[in-house]
C-alpha cells in the first residue's frame, strides 16, 4: 500500500472474490474515475451486510489524506511511535487492515501478518515483539474458550466490527488481554470513538450529533463519495455536508462526548403493535448461548414479515450446532422475554451468511430464511 498523497488509486479487492464480483468492483471504480481521476484514493467494498437485491456491494473511495488523519488521530491518542509493531490477523482489503498499515506508515513501525489461529498466536507475537493488534469478537471467544494467556508486553488489543459480550470481554481481559473496545466503519477510515473502561468516548478530533436519534458524525477523515450499481445504473453519492448521517440509534451525552448505542435503525420492529429492540434480544440471546458453550456465531436472530402480528422472531441455527443445545437456549430465552417476544419458529443452515470480519449479512440472511420457511423445509 503507498501513502504518499499523489499516488494512483488504489483497489483493494479480495483475492476470494470471483472473477464477476471483481469485475464489477473494477467498472465501479472505472465510474468513479471518471469524475475524480485515478489518483489520491483508496477504494474499499464496503463490508455488503445490509445489501439489498439488485445492487452491488458499495465501493466507498477515501483519500489518502483521510486515511492518514486517521492513523495520526490514532497515534496522538494512543502514544504510539517508533517500534510499536502492530500484529495484523484481520483481512488487508477491509478499512481495519488498512488503518494498520497506515499507523505503522506514520510512526515508522513494522506490521506482521498472519492467518487467524489462536495456536502459535502468543509465540507469534513476543517473536516479533508485537505491541497493537485488533480482533474481532469471534477471535476474542476463541481465546477465551481456550484460555490463552496474553503474552508480556502487549499494549492495546482494539475490539471492533461488531459488539463484544460482556462476559466474554471480563474473561478475556482476566487472561491478561487489554482490550479496548472500538467503534468506526470505512466511511470514516477506521476506528472514531473507544472504550477503555465502561463507556464509549469519542476520540479528540471527531464530533457527534443525534438527528432523530440517529448518529451523525463529523472529523477530518471521512469518506469521499461510494459508489454503487442499483439495478443496471450506477450511483455515485459524493458527501454533501461535513457530516456523515449512520443508520445507528444512539444516546448521546457527556457535551456530546459519550456515545450509547441503541442498536440499527432496522433493529426495532413492532410484533402485535408493542415495539422490540432486536439489539436488546440478540444481547440477552447471546449472554444466554455462553451458558451453553455457544459462540453468538452459530446463531442469528432476525425477524420476518407476518401477515397478522407485523413481525414475527426467527432464530437462524447453523448445522453444527446440537439440537438440544438449540432447545435449553430457547426455552431459557422464552421463559425471560415478555409473551409477544418468544420466538417460535428456527431455521437450521449450513453457514449463517456473515462478512470476512463476521459482521451479520442480514439481508441475505432474510432471503434465505424466508425462502426455507415457505417452503416448510424447518420448523
């Protein structure tokens, strides 16, 4: 990766794509060439976990200098300098792997690459004398589920793409492990706001609003402009203000300082007309699951349209899974929720469709959810 200001965009495909699905990232960014020249940018896909039918995933194009105000937010915040050698076990084509490239670029450090696998991970990183490296939740329970023990001189292990169950950050963090939980999406070239203790900070540099509850975010790294096809056009949505508007429902407070999020836009629905939160069920879902020695992974809860009651809750089981395992799950769950909140109906899968960094495909999810439950293939 090259970070110098005037050098040629910069596609990072993932080398898992097919041929088709790398062509139409390539036309994309032909697209976006056209209006912005082909240098100065990064062009990221987006992570497609709420893609819709008839649309590609989005390319989302950061400037080099965005990408670099992140990284230098990042190094003034956390002290980091010269010999800070970062450990990289996330994909190089998602906005994490590239803020880590972009870190080490500033501060002169070396980044170490290596495939997920918590075997050989702490020789791996005294060997190399790692200091930062970022997981995601999955990677978090499968240290916890085999209890390793971090090793000396790690400074900061950063948590994102997606929420980290409490009990499983206490035992993680008990093995020696300095997590520190974070929020950010590629729209705003990494990480915005962190968790060191027990609340969301937003980190110097980075301002937040609440429109209608949902978040809106203003810093000196945003993203340019996606890209997307919808249908057989394509659309090109530059940022029109200095702030970008999320799907997240947020409290804020603490002079606009703290953030508490409530869950995505989509994630409350109204069952029989009583509003649910499926954050807040998908949480008490998953505290439940550990009890079971099951990782939230292997199960999803969504909702699906229903003629009489607006919604109705579907829990998404992969295979794997054992049954009755799926059974004192759901009857411990019921016996918590309020009536309307029980789920009733599970739909077992091969794979629950998930992105490289195990954030939920929700809408493809709900396609093949509601295609098994009409065909009455589950139960």
């Amino acid at each position: 990766m090259k970070f110098e200001l005037n050098s040629p965009n910069q596609l990072l495909l993932n080398t898992r794509n097919s041929q088709d699905e790398s062509g139409v990232l390539l036309n994309l960014q032909r697209e976006f060439e056209n209006q912005y020249g082909n240098n100065g940018y990064f062009l990221i896909a987006s992570s497609g976990s709420s893609k819709k039918q008839n649309e590609s995933v989005k390319l989302i194009a950061l400037s080099i200098q965005s990408v670099l105000n992140s990284a230098q937010r990042f190094v003034e915040y956390f002290g980091a300098g010269r010999g800070d050698n970062w450990g990289l076990v996330l994909p190089e084509f998602h906005v994490a792997g590239l803020g880590v490239y972009a870190r080490a670029y500033l501060t002169g450090s070396s980044v170490f690459r290596k495939d997920w696998s918590d075997k050989g991970l702490v020789d791996w990183i005294i060997e190399n004398q790692i200091v930062f490296i970022s997981l995601v939740p999955a990677q978090v329970f499968d240290l916890v589920q085999n209890k390793v023990i971090a090793p000396a001189g790690l400074k900061k292990v950063f948590v994102g793409a997606g929420s980290l169950n409490e009990e499983i950050k206490k035992q993680v963090m008990a093995l020696g492990w300095p997590v520190v939980e974070t929020y950010g999406m590629t729209e705003t070239c990494s990480m915005i706001a962190v968790n060191e203790s027990e609340r969301l900070q937003v980190m110097p540099g980075v301002e937040v609003k609440s429109n209608d509850g949902l978040l809106s975010i203003k810093c000196n790294s945003l993203l340019t402009a996606s890209i997307q096809k919808q249908g057989n056009q394509t659309v090109i949505t530059a940022l029109s203000s200095d702030w970008y508007d999320t799907e997240d429902n947020v409290d804020i407070s603490g002079d606009a300082k703290i953030i508490k999020f409530l869950g995505r836009a989509d994630d409350y629905i109204k069952i029989l007309g009583e509003g649910v939160s499926l954050k807040l069920l998908r949480d008490q879902l998953a505290q439940i699951a550990l009890t079971q020695n099951i990782h939230s992974d292997k199960i999803a809860l969504l909702s699906v349209v229903d003629a009489r009651k607006e919604n109705e809750l579907v829990l998404a089981v992969e295979n794997s899974v054992a049954i009755e395992k799926i059974d004192t799950i759901l009857n411990l769950f019921n016996q918590q929720c309020r009536p309307f909140e029980k789920i009733s109906l599970r739909v077992f899968l091969k794979q629950i469709p998930r992105t490289e960094l195990g954030k939920l495909k929700t809408e493809e999810l709900k396609r093949i959810v509601t295609t098994e439950l009409n065909r009455g293939a589950n139960g």
